[in-house]
C-alpha cells in the first residue's frame, strides 16, 4: 500500500484545502512507538484522513469516504 509523507506543516495545510478541508477528530500518542496518530474527517462530505506524525514528518497511512463518528457512551 503506498504511503505518502511530507513535511508536517505541507501535510496540514493540504487537509486544510477547501477541496479536502477534513478536521481533527481523534489524537493520540503511541508510546511504544513515539508517534502521534490522528483522524481527520470532513463531517460533511464523510471522507477521512489517518496521519501519523514523526518530529518533522506527517505520513498518510490511510485515507477514503464513507466515514462514521461513532458516539461514546459514558462509563456508568
């Protein structure tokens, strides 16, 4: 599967593109891997972006439609 990396600040600005504009839905740090991950979804048109962020490189390791924000239920 092709993989395609960048500088961070290049990366961003893409998402941030009127013709992708997806926003941040999910941050996360791996620790055993010292990564940032990150899920960038356009609410509207249901398409996403799966990043992971090195020191200086941004990496899309997955991108497509059809998505879904699942709701959380609270613990009780």
């Amino acid at each position: 599967k092709p993989i395609m990396c960048g500088p961070i600040d290049l990366v961003m600005k893409g998402l941030a593109d009127p013709s992708i504009n997806d926003s941040p839905v999910w941050l996360c740090r791996d620790v055993t891997a010292k990564s940032d991950y990150g899920v960038f979804v356009n609410q509207k048109t249901k398409t996403f972006t799966i990043i992971q962020f090195g020191k200086e490189i941004a990496c899309i390791i997955g991108m497509g439609d059809k998505s879904m924000v699942v709701p959380v239920k609270p613990d009780l």
